[in-house]
C-alpha cells in the first residue's frame, strides 16, 4: 500500500462531503519574519476550501457457494478477501494520484515540468525538477513503469551503494534522497514528486468494513468489502508533475 508513504495526514470523518482547509497565499504568508518591540505580529490566515471534496464509496461482494466454503482445503476465501482489499487500496491511489495532478477542484492542479529531450530523461531533468520544489523538499517520487526502466538506466543508479541497497532490501532510492515509489496507476512517461509532510489529505468516512451473510435457501456466503474515503490537497506548489517529452 503505497498511501501511507505519500499521504500527509488521515481525517476521519462522519459523512459524505468534507471541507478541507488551506492557509492564504503569499510568498512571505508563513515566514516568521523580524518583529520590532510592540509591533503587530504577522498572521497566517487559515480558511475554509471553496469546493467539497467528494468521498467515494468503493467495494464488492464476495459469494460463494456452500460447497466452496466446506470443502476447501485452504483458508482460499480469507485469501480472496486480502484480494479484494488489495484492489481498494489500488482504487484510493488512483483518486490520490488524480488530486496530486489536477487538484481537488479548488484551483490547485499540479505545475507540470517537461523533459528537455524528447522521449529522453536525463540526471540534469531530475536535477532541475528537483529544484523547483524549493521551499519544500521533494522526499517521494511516484513513477509509472517505463519512468522507472529510464531512471534505473541512469548512470547516477549505477552507484554500487545504489545496487547494495536494492539488494539487500529491495527498495530504491533515487540519487536526490527521494522514496522512490513504482504504480501502474500513473499513464506511460509520468512522475509525481511531492514532499509527502504537505501534499495531500486523506480523508476516511470509514474503513474498510466487512459483513457477511447467508443466504439459507441457496446455501451460499457473502461477504461485502466496502470502504469510503476522498483526498484533498493541502500546499499546491507541495507536488510537481514530471512528463517525459513526447
């Protein structure tokens, strides 16, 4: 599950349309700036969103039959279960990713940065991305397939403490200390980079729920696998969008 490693903070909420918050715009609108004796401090002010975010219930039901249930040599149908959980957690980052790149209908879509190359990525692209997420800092990095084939050719990843490490934990770094996280949720030529403390809300209606019944006459189980959760973004400029020239 890759939502925990991209998500800034977890709201629980008792309904079906949430309001997030965002703080006003301004370069200086957070900065804790030089304050002279008996001046008037500078504020932050913190407000509602204009538009809703919208919480999406997702889920299915899981029937089986008398005879697959007694029968079964394996725990198959808990097996199942995780399945069904596993494609939840896939549809919630697709509406994750949705938000990160084109916002949550309040104005604050992601600036997207192109490639100078076409069809090409260079160390100098990520370099360059990296830097326009100042005063932020780009820690997560979500790539679609093809992006991730480009990145490991990169002569940067041939560092032997790169391939150690990929060894030894199966996990990968980029060269900018960035988490570096592969879905096929994103299309071909696409990278997200975010600084995770910042970016994105999640908000939760609930968890994921499952309840089960017979039905008697049939001689069959069911099993109902629901979630419901919606995203919002927090800091516009707290992800960027990287697109490979075409």
């Amino acid at each position: 599950d890759i939502l925990p490693h991209i998500t800034a903070a977890v709201t629980r909420f008792d309904g079906m349309d949430y309001r997030s918050i965002t703080a006003e715009a301004g370069g200086d609108s957070k900065q804790l700036r030089h304050v002279e004796e008996g001046a008037a401090i500078p504020a932050t002010t913190i407000q509602v969103q204009s538009n809703l975010v919208k919480l999406h219930k997702r889920g299915r039901m899981l029937v089986a039959s008398y005879e697959a249930v007694r029968y079964q040599k394996l725990d198959l149908f808990s097996v199942t279960l995780r399945q069904i959980g596993a494609h939840i957690a896939r549809a919630q980052l697709e509406d994750a990713v949705d938000v990160l790149k084109n916002g949550d209908g309040n104005g604050n879509a992601a600036s997207v940065f192109t490639t100078a190359a076409q069809g090409k990525l260079t160390y100098d692209d990520l370099v360059d991305f990296w830097a326009k997420f100042d005063p932020y800092e780009m820690n997560a990095l979500l790539v679609s397939g093809d992006v991730m084939v480009k990145l490991l050719k990169l002569s940067e990843f041939q560092n032997p403490l790169t391939g150690l490490n990929f060894q030894g934990t199966g996990k990968l770094t980029t060269p900018l200390g960035a988490n570096l996280l592969r879905t096929s949720v994103l299309p071909a030529g696409t990278a997200i980079g975010l600084d995770k403390r910042f970016a994105l809300e999640m908000v939760q209606g609930s968890d994921v729920t499952v309840e089960y019944d017979k039905l008697i006459d049939r001689q069959l189980e069911r099993a109902a696998v629901t979630t419901i959760s919606g995203f919002a973004k927090v800091f516009k400029d707290a992800s960027r969008v990287l697109e490979v020239k075409k």
